[in-house]
C-alpha cells in the first residue's frame, strides 16, 4: 500500500516560481562574461523539480528518489545554488 500523501502549497508556489522565473530570467543562469553556469543551473532546476514534485503530494517509494526530492533536499539545493550565483556575481 502507499503511503498517503498531501499537497504542500509553500512548495509548490517556490516550484512555480522557480519555473517561472527561471524562464523569465534567463541571465540568473549565466556568468557576467554572458557563459552559462552549468552548476548553478542544475542546482536551480534540482531544487525546482524537488519543490514540484513534493508541493504536488507525490513521494517516491525508493529512498533515493524520496531523499532527492525531499524537502531538506530542495533547500539544499536552493542554498547551494544562491550561494552559487552570489559568489559569480
């Protein structure tokens, strides 16, 4: 049987925004010289799947997949990625 899940809003709204504002902003995900930081990206779109992937109320039955799209995983990522764009800036 699975486990009955809920959706998380504060998640979801953080993934939607993330979505957005990635596609709104693009230059968030690039170096001053105008290069894409790869890194810095794929921290973002990390923390973006983890936030719609819980705020939707969907948990994976596997551990890793569960610890990936976990909340204290998203954060990670989110704080990873900031950290990320701060120092390139």
């Amino acid at each position: 049987m699975s486990e009955i899940t809920r959706t998380r809003p504060l998640a979801l709204l953080l993934g939607v925004g993330l979505m957005l504002g990635i596609s709104l902003q693009p230059q968030w995900l690039a170096t001053p010289a105008g290069v894409a930081d790869h890194p810095a990206a794929m921290l973002l779109m990390w923390a973006m799947s983890a936030a719609l992937v819980r705020g939707v109320g969907f948990a994976p039955r596997h551990w890793l997949p569960r610890w990936l799209f976990s909340a204290p995983a998203m954060g990670l990522a989110l704080l990873a990625a900031l950290w990320r764009i701060v120092l390139i800036n």
